[in-house]
C-alpha cells in the first residue's frame, strides 16, 4: 500500500522548530543550518497546503493547524525510534534531561561518567533552569523537580525525599551547640525559611530568631558554606559528595523533612529505551536517599 508521506528530514525539522517555536533553536539541535530547517518547514507548508507557523516580530509560533499536526506526528516518531533502539546492538539516541541547578550541578554531574561508562552510545543533553520545562511539549524527555508537599501535578517518580540537616566546613563548626548557629550566618537551599523549624526540632526556643529577610542562590549559599562562611541547611542527597570528602560536615543529627525530588515525565510515559535507561540510572544513584 502506498503511503502519503513527507520527507522524514522535513518531519523532524518540523518536530524539533515546533517544540522549541524556534528555527534556531531548532537548528542548533539538529546541528543543521537555520536555513535547512525553514527550507523543510517551508516545504512541508506547501506539501500539506497548511500553515504551520506564523511569524512574529522574534520568531514564530505554532498555527491551530502546527500544532494540531505536531500532537500527531510525536507519537509517531517516538514509535520510529522505539521501534529502531529495540532493533540496535546498543540504545542510542539523545536525551534531553531539565534540572533544577543545584541538584544538576553536585548530584547529576558528579555521577555522570558512571552513566556515560554504561551506556558510551547515548548523547546526554543535561540543562538546568528555575522552571519547569514542559515535558508534554517535549522541552526534555525528563525533567528533575522539587515540590514542597506532595508529588507534583504532572506523572512522575520519587527521586529522594531525604531530610535537610544543617552543614558546615569542619573548623566552623567544631565544638558548636544549636544554640550557637543563632549567632552564626545561616544560609539554606529553599525558598521557605525553615531555620524556625530546625531551632524548635534542637530544643532551641524559636523566640528570638530571626527571620532570614534574604538568601543567595543556591548555588552561591553552598559555595559560601564550602569557604566556611556560614551554616546551611540542606538535603542529603545534594551534600552527599562534599560530606564523604570532609569538605562539610552535618552539624548536628536534627533533621527536618520538607518535600522531596521528582523525576517527571510526559503522560505517555518513558517509551523510549534510551530515556528509560537515564530514568533507570538515576532511580537507582538516589535509591539510598529514598525513605520508601
């Protein structure tokens, strides 16, 4: 039976111009000239007789008909490329993975070239942002998130719901009792400030702390407590490396559960093997930081 079918090269421009609503960022994914991209798209308009795309004054969005279009034509990519990694010796492919900075930047990285030792073939995109990409828009095959209570809306899997514990380099803190983190710079990797909580969980009367008006950046608020600057109060898991190392210590064994860290995924699930390999990998490195 013969079969009314595009270019697969303009699908996958078209794929990728469409998730990003971007040429360029398109381009820069497939590795591809900006051009080749419009080419293909343009083509593909004039094959389909639809517009896909509507510019706008910085780039272009997606039409009703695009992004009708594209809702149907990802399922079956994914099927292609399901279907080719169970027939390949070795899954290949590339994964695009979204974190939050912090646990990218001193959980996932550090861990990376035992991922990389297993699976050489898979092409690894690790990004970070403050938001949550949108896995059903196929900005990431995964993306890693915090929620304060709960699991978060979109499906997804627990990753570590470890305590946060206050931590400090060694001189610091040597010889300190709670009472005495009162009187010492505080910082912590959370919006909320759970200093209160932890001083009334050490049998520290709340009264007379004070509230922390400002805080640095995550990244910044751990790089202050490397120097000994200060005290942090933090989850296990992100501190893991730096406590194994001596580089900080948990100050005291007081600790405070709030929320936890989530794998999420698109609604269709991890159907590619590849991405299921990256899911399967990080479930396990977080397994020891997992209360179930």
């Amino acid at each position: 039976m013969s079969r009314n079918l595009p270019p697969l090269n303009a699908l996958r421009a078209f794929e990728a111009a469409g998730r990003h609503e971007s040429f360029s960022k398109a381009a820069e994914e497939l590795n591809v000239a900006h051009s080749a991209v419009s080419r293909h798209v343009r083509g593909l308009e004039a094959r389909l007789g639809a517009k896909l795309f509507r510019d706008l004054p910085r780039g272009v969005t997606l039409t009703l008909e695009g992004r009708s279009y594209l809702e149907r034509i990802v399922p079956a990519l994914d099927m292609i490329a399901e279907a080719t990694e169970e027939l390949a010796e070795v899954p290949a492919g590339q994964v695009r993975v979204n974190s939050e900075p912090l646990f990218a930047e001193r959980f996932i990285i550090p861990r990376l070239a035992e991922f990389y030792a297993r699976h050489p073939e898979i092409d690894l995109r690790l990004e970070t942002s403050h938001h949550l990409a949108d896995v059903e828009r196929h900005e990431a095959d995964l993306a890693v998130r915090f929620a304060h209570s709960g699991a978060l809306a979109e499906p997804c899997e627990l990753l570590s719901d470890a305590p946060l514990y206050p931590y400090a380099a060694p001189d610091l803190i040597a010889g300190k009792l709670p009472e005495d983190l009162l009187h010492m710079v505080r910082y912590r990797d959370r919006n909320t400030d759970l200093w209160r909580r932890w001083f009334e969980a050490a049998g520290v009367s709340p009264e007379g702390v004070p509230e922390t008006s400002w805080r640095l950046r995550s990244a910044l608020a751990y790089e202050s407590a490397l120097k000994g600057l200060g005290v942090l109060l933090c989850s296990a898991e992100v501190v893991a490396d730096d406590v194994a190392t001596g580089r900080l210590v948990r100050c005291f064994d007081v600790g405070l559960r709030d929320g936890a860290f989530f794998l999420v995924h698109d609604s269709r699930g991890v159907r590619r093997s590849s991405v299921r390999l990256f899911r399967d990998w990080l479930l396990e490195v977080t397994a020891p930081f997992r209360s179930s």
